[in-house]
C-alpha cells in the first residue's frame, strides 16, 4: 500500500526472489538518508500490478524470465 497526501494505491508484487546482502547497508557517519537497494529475481508471469493492473505486458515480463 502506497500513500501520500492526496493519492493512494496498492503494489503487489509476485515471484521476487530477494537478494538481502546489501539491503542493511549503513554509515556510521550520520548526516546522511538511510538508503535501501533490494535485489531480486523475477519468478513469476505477473511481477507487479499496481491497482490491479500489470506493470510490464506479458510479453516483456516473459523476457524477464529465465
């Protein structure tokens, strides 16, 4: 579920095989925004809908596919 002040929509993301190693990686030396990159794999034929409806065709998640 996403938020702000004047809009709001669901994410759904299926098949996202998470890669967490740098995920928690933070400076020690403050005075600075706490940043996060989370990588994935794709799984599944849907990858993301947002508000029910697909982020990529389904020709270009297939690409996504391995």
């Amino acid at each position: 579920m996403g938020k702000t002040i004047n809009q709001e929509f669901d994410v759904a993301a299926y098949g996202c095989k998470l890669k967490l190693s740098e995920a928690l990686n933070a400076s020690s030396g403050g005075g600075e925004k706490l940043m996060h990159t989370v990588q994935f794999e794709v799984t599944d034929k849907r990858f993301v809908e947002i508000n029910g409806v697909p982020y990529l065709s389904a020709d270009r998640t297939a690409a996504l596919l391995f």
